[in-house]
C-alpha cells in the first residue's frame, strides 16, 4: 500500500511537486468523490508541516456541508456568507489568510487554528464545494502554497470525469 512520509526538508515547490505525483498515483482510475476526497486529505495532512485540519466542504444547493476530512471534528454546515470558507464559495477565489484573528467572520472550529488556506472547487462551472486547510502557526500559507493548493484541487477536480489521461498539471502554470 501506499505510504505518504513528511516532505517538510523540502521546498515548497519540491513539496508540491511530490504531492502531486503521490495523489495522481492515489486517485489513479477512481473516479468517486468522497474516497479521493478522503486519500486526498489524508495524503496532505500527513505529508506537509505544521497543518492542524485538511479536508471537504461539499455544497448542497444551499450551503457547504463536511465532506473528508482529517483534524479535530468540525462545524457540520457553514453558510455562504459566513467564515473564510463561506468567503471562498461565494466569491470563487482563493482565501489566502495568514492570521485568523484579523479575518471578520471567521469560524474557529479548532480553536489553534491561526492561519487558512481555502480554495473553491468549480467543476463544469458549478459550485462543488471548498478545500480548507488550517495550520497552528500565523502566516503559515504563502503564493507558494495557494498554487500548489489550487494544482491539487485541479487534479481532485480533474479525477471527478475520469479525465486521468490528462498529465498531471504544472502547479507554477496555474
Ligand atoms: N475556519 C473555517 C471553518 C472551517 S474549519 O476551519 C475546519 C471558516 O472560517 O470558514
């Protein structure tokens, strides 16, 4: 079976880089949301430095629900107009946060969460939900990590139609 060790003794970019390859190698030929949602967090979580929280929200028409995730149990349903996720699918940027304290709204479901990380999923132009990464230390998250961030949801996305013959997307061209 697969085994993810730490890429912490790495750039960012290296990080990335190997991170891509090890969830393209994981989500290889699944096509189902929720178990590549899944490997995905868990791969992140136990791959990268200083995180406290990786996973899901899928949205169900009204608002974003848990989906996969890894950390401590978190808030079940978060509205749209509300928190750093709520602000990701509404606008469908990227929110780049490095202290959470100074963001208005934001949702504290782990109280040692300091900076986020959360990029929407569009799929065919519609909505799917949010990718929501937290870390314990302020200013965790640079440009290096939203890009990387976001080559990872691509791919995610990508794994949804079976699109796996694509190559695996350059997180720097994204
Ligand atoms: N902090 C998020 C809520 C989700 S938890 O971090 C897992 C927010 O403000 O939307």
């Amino acid at each position: 079976m697969f085994s993810s060790h730490s890429l912490a003794d790495l750039s960012k970019p290296e990080q990335y880089a190997a991170l891509l390859e090890q969830a393209q190698a994981l989500m290889s030929g699944e096509p189902n949301r929720i178990a590549n949602a899944a490997n995905l967090s868990a791969l992140v979580m136990a791959s990268l430095p200083e995180l406290n929280w990786v996973g899901f929200y899928f949205f169900d028409g009204q608002e974003l629900v848990l989906g996969p995730f890894q950390g401590k149990p978190a808030c079940l349903r978060i509205p749209l107009d509300r928190g750093v996720c709520g602000a990701a699918a509404s606008t469908r940027q990227t929110q780049l946060v490095p202290d959470v304290h100074a963001f208005a709204g934001h949702i504290a479901c782990d109280a040692a969460s300091r900076a986020e990380i959360v990029v929407p999923l569009i799929h065919q132009g519609q909505l799917l939900g949010v990718w929501d990464v937290d870390s314990p230390v302020a200013g965790r998250f640079d440009l290096e990590d939203q890009r990387g961030m976001q080559a990872l949801c691509h791919l995610f996305l990508q794994t949804l139609d079976q699109n796996l013959s694509a190559p695996i997307p350059e997180y720097s061209s994204l």
